[in-house]
C-alpha cells in the first residue's frame, strides 16, 4: 500500500488531466471539444473526485485509500510529505526526488507523467482506459477475496475502496473511459497507433510496479515473516 499509494495518487491526476483537456476549466467558460467526450470525463471526475464514503459521507478514492492505510497500519508520511512539497508549488519530479518515495513507485509515476506531459489527449486516455480502468476491477477481486479470508473484518476501510472501484470501474468507468478513446482517436490509424504504444508503455510501468512490491516483500520476509495478500 505504501507504493500503490502512488498509483492511486497519478490516478486523480490522469483524470484530471484528462478533464483539463476536454472540457472548459477556465473562467471565462467557453463550450470547448467534443460533447460526448466533455460528458464521460466529467461523469468519471465525480464518482474519482467525490465519491461516496461509506460512512454517509464523500471523499475522492485518494482519500478513501489514505483511511485505510491508517487502518492497516501502513506509512502514510512518505505520500503526506509527497502531497505537502507540492502544495509548496514544488514541481511532481522534484517532489519524487526530494520526498521518501519508494523507488518503484517513483518510476511509475515519472512514467505516468511522461505520458500526460505529451499533452496529447488520446494518449493520456489510453493509458487510463487500457492501462487503469479494465484491469483493475479483476486485479482487485484477487485482492478482496483474499482480505476476506485472511484479515475479517479488520480491513474495512480497505475492503470498501476496493469493491468501490470493482463495481464502478467495471460496470460504467470502463465502458466510458474507452468510448472517450474511441471519440479522441475516431478514424485515425496515427491515433490508434500511438494510444496503443501509450497503453503498453502504461501497463509495463504496472507491471514493474509490482514486481518492485514483490522484491520489498521478499526482503522484509527474510528478516520476519509477514502476511502477504496476493
């Protein structure tokens, strides 16, 4: 959790990015892009941005994966001090250098920012439809199930993230987020091409990601044995 922390984090700001891209955030408003696609972003942004708590409440998924770390007991200091440097107007690659940021979630994000510095928007959509929004839901119904035979009821803050986005992600994000790929990318084989170069760029950074966790994990079982959800 604390490198996927992170993950979660460039999450917010893919779709932000995205949000900033096709629709009109400035004042004065202006109609900006196609309508199709102002409409799936925005509709994205709110259930990302202000979701329900669980608690008769709302708060973004960030927010919701914060309370349960401190329910797990896992560091939030390193993704606090993180969010502080750049609230400080500290640049994110600088913020990455100077903060505790665990080495394989510092080279996810600097990829993940790679891709939304292009300024292209089929190519940040690529990377959050094919890189995010289809194979979370199944990676996380691996994740949960496991919760609930190993750790019941003591993961609730957790175990509700992550059934938040398994039933968001796959039943309406998803669906969403590629039809927003299809609009942005229309009939151009150029597009197409460099949103699937994206989406492969996006997926192999996951895929190092994880395998980083891995390695974290197997160092920490040769000094005592921990519990291991998947």
């Amino acid at each position: 959790m604390e490198n996927h922390v992170f993950a979660v984090w460039d999450f917010m700001s893919l779709v932000k990015s995205l949000q900033a891209a096709l629709t009109c955030t400035a004042v004065p408003w202006v109609p900006q892009g196609d309508a199709v696609s102002r409409r799936l972003i925005n509709e994205i942004t709110l259930d990302e941005e202000s979701d329900e708590d669980g608690r008769g409440g709302y708060a973004s998924h960030f927010e919701l994966y914060l309370q349960a770390m401190e329910q797990c007991g896992a560091d939030t200091l390193p993704i606090r001090d993180f969010l502080k440097k750049i609230q400080e107007s500290t640049s994110v690659l600088e913020a990455l250098r100077l903060c505790p940021v665990p080495q394989a979630a510092r080279s996810f994000v600097q990829t993940t920012w790679g891709i939304m510095k292009s300024g292209y928007p089929h190519r940040i959509a690529a990377a959050f439809a094919i890189g995010r929004e289809e194979i979370v839901p199944e990676m996380f119904q691996i994740v949960i199930r496991n919760i609930h035979e190993r750790f019941p009821g003591q993961m609730e803050r957790l175990a509700y993230y992550l059934k938040r986005h398994i039933n968001i992600d796959k039943e309406r994000h998803w669906p969403m987020a590629m039809r927003m790929l299809e609009v942005l990318c229309g009939r151009d084989k150029n597009r197409w091409l460099e949103a699937a170069e994206a989406a492969r760029t996006a997926l192999k950074a996951r895929i190092q990601l994880w395998d980083g966790v891995q390695r974290r994990i197997d160092l920490l079982r040769l000094r005592e044995p921990i519990p291991v959800l998947c």
